[in-house]
C-alpha cells in the first residue's frame, strides 16, 4: 500500500493544484508499482505554515514562491 507525504509551504497551492499533484503522483506511483495498487495508493498534501518553513538558514513564504515560479 504506497503512501506518498508531500510537504509544502501554505496558502501557495490552490484547491485544484493539490488535486492535481495528487492525481499525477498517483499516476507515476502505479506506473511503477502496477494499476492493481491504484485503490491503495495514498498521497497526502501537508502544508506547512508560511514562515516555519526555511531554505539556507531564511523562511519561506508563498509569496517568495510565487516569484520563484514566475522565474524572478
């Protein structure tokens, strides 16, 4: 029974994003493992409260991401 924890910064991933990640890691897990555990296979989102999370000594808030992720 695969079970999958992602971890993540709050209040930066929407509803349908969450959804979404849970669907393709899902995916992924059963092309590996096999369909037959695609019933059984559990991923679970976490969020983690903006500012508890840290990267080289500095926290992290869904703002930083956002920039991040548009490239600047």
């Amino acid at each position: 029974m695969p079970l999958v924890q992602i971890k993540g910064v709050g209040d930066y991933l929407t509803l349908q994003q969450k959804q979404e990640i849970i669907r393709k890691v899902t995916d992924a897990v059963v092309s590996v493992e096999g369909e037959g555990l695609r019933p059984v296979t559990w991923v679970i989102v976490e969020e983690v409260t903006p500012g508890a999370w840290g990267v080289g000594g500095q926290p992290v808030s869904a703002d930083m991401l956002r920039q991040m992720a548009k490239g600047s």
